[in-house]
C-alpha cells in the first residue's frame, strides 16, 4: 500500500457512466494544455521522442498533447474497454494506436520506447511498483518516464477536496506519497531527474470548473454517496462563487521525471 492506511477503494472505469461523460468532465482548457505541453518539453530538455506510451490513456485526453510537444508516435494503452472505445472514436486522436492491457503488463517490447507518459494512474493500481519495473522495462537507453499525480503531501491544497470528506478519505487511502513513488522507481532502475509541484488552471473561472465537478468525472467522487456528492457539490458551487470574477481556477499536481540508463 502506497497510500496513509485502509484498504484502498477501486474503480472500474467499464461500469456506470463514466466513460461516456470523461471527456467533457476532464478535458483540459486551453491555458493547462499549453501550460502542460511546455513543461514536457522542458522538462525532455530536446530529448528526441520517437516512439511514447501513454500510459492509463482513458479517452486520450492527453494523448493529442504528447504527440504536439513531442512529435512521436503514440500508443494510448488502458485497461477499460469503454475508455479506449471513446478514444478510437475522437477523430481529432486519429493516427494513435491504442491497446487493451494492464499498466503493470505493457504488450510493448523491451527498450522500444523513448518516453512513457503516466497522468492520474498510479492510484489506481493494485501493484504499483510492479508498474513501475514494466514502464522502465520498455523504456529505451535515457528515455523518460513522466508521471504527474497527486500525492499525500498535496492532497489537501485540492479546492474542492475539503467539500467531500468521504472522497478524501478514498483518496488517502490510495494517493502515494512522494518518496514511495520515488523509492519505486529508484528500485526499477530509473534514475530522478525532476521533482516538482506544476500548478495549472482547471477552468477559466471557477463558477466553470464547479460546473465541469457536477458531472462527476473523477473516480473519488463516484465512489461516494449520491447525497453527500450533491451536499458537496452544492457547498463547493457557493464557494466557487465567491471567488474573484477574473480568476482562474487553479489546481496543483507533483510532477515526476526519471530517466532510464543510457
């Protein structure tokens, strides 16, 4: 267990409706795709980017983003069925290729990619670390494993987090902390390059983003009560109001990048 204690509460992104509503849920405003797309680049330093892996791709939504900063040939790999169907059928994701598999079992080859892109995942696995070794094994000599999560130490700097107290128990019993995460990697192999906090914007505004919440794309939130979510979600649409006008809503996620041995 990666996370502060409990059993950690899974998610099955093939039942209910989720697959249906993720895109419009979780799909990044144009700030926080730029934002994002500049610092992979950064963070790649000119590393070339010829073939990546994006890694728990769900409807692909970063899939498009990976291929713009890189330029590579992308492979979306998820384990849900549902997710990669509403993937192949956004035709602006044309030209990837996607793949039913697990995280911790890649059916890549070994050493075959020069990037492996992993954005809200890791909580979500059962053997974490055993992920961890799969993505370092495809990785080829100095390629890159990016993962953005977020972690025990941030959880609580999520706005909307303090509204929904049953989901953020469900989050600290599955979030990793900073240094399990790091200690995996260290134990696959991979070596750290950069550690650090991107904060981006969610929404233009935030009476925006309270509206992109109510339609309950984040897995935490289904995983609670229909009451609580509409308590919750009723609190956090007040507070959101009350925020300055022009302000963007801004979220914060840890930024990881290793580095596999040239």
């Amino acid at each position: 267990m990666d996370g502060a204690g409990g059993e950690a509460p899974r998610f099955d992104y093939d039942r209910g409706t989720i697959a249906g509503i993720y895109s419009a849920a979780r799909t990044l405003d144009a700030a926080a795709d730029a934002a994002i797309g500049d610092h992979l680049r950064a963070v790649l330093a000119g590393r070339p980017v010829r073939m990546a892996a994006d890694v728990g791709c769900g409807t692909g939504r970063f899939t498009q983003l990976i291929r713009r900063a890189t330029g590579a040939s992308v492979v979306g790999v998820d384990r849900s069925a549902r997710m990669l169907a509403q993937a192949a059928a956004d035709h602006a994701l044309a030209g990837a290729r996607w793949v039913r598999a697990t995280a911790e079992a890649l059916p890549l080859r070994p050493r075959s990619l020069d990037l492996v892109f992993v954005w809200l995942v890791y909580h979500h696995l059962e053997r974490g670390p055993a992920a961890v070794r799969e993505w370092a094994r495809v990785l080829g000599p100095g390629g890159a494993l990016v993962i953005g999560q977020s972690t025990l130490e941030i959880l609580d700097r999520i706005p909307w987090m303090p509204f929904f107290p049953s989901a953020r128990a469900v989050d600290a019993a599955r979030m990793p902390a900073r240094g399990a995460l790091m200690d995996a990697a260290a134990r696959a192999g991979l070596a750290p390059a950069s550690v650090e906090t991107l904060a981006f914007s969610n929404a233009p505004d935030w009476p925006s983003y309270a509206e992109r919440l109510g339609r309950r794309g984040i897995s935490s939130l289904q995983l609670i009560g229909d009451a609580e979510f509409s308590a919750g979600l009723g609190a956090f649409r007040a507070w959101c109001a009350a925020q300055p006008v022009d302000e963007p809503a801004r979220t914060e996620l840890d930024f990881f990048v290793f580095t596999a041995p040239a």
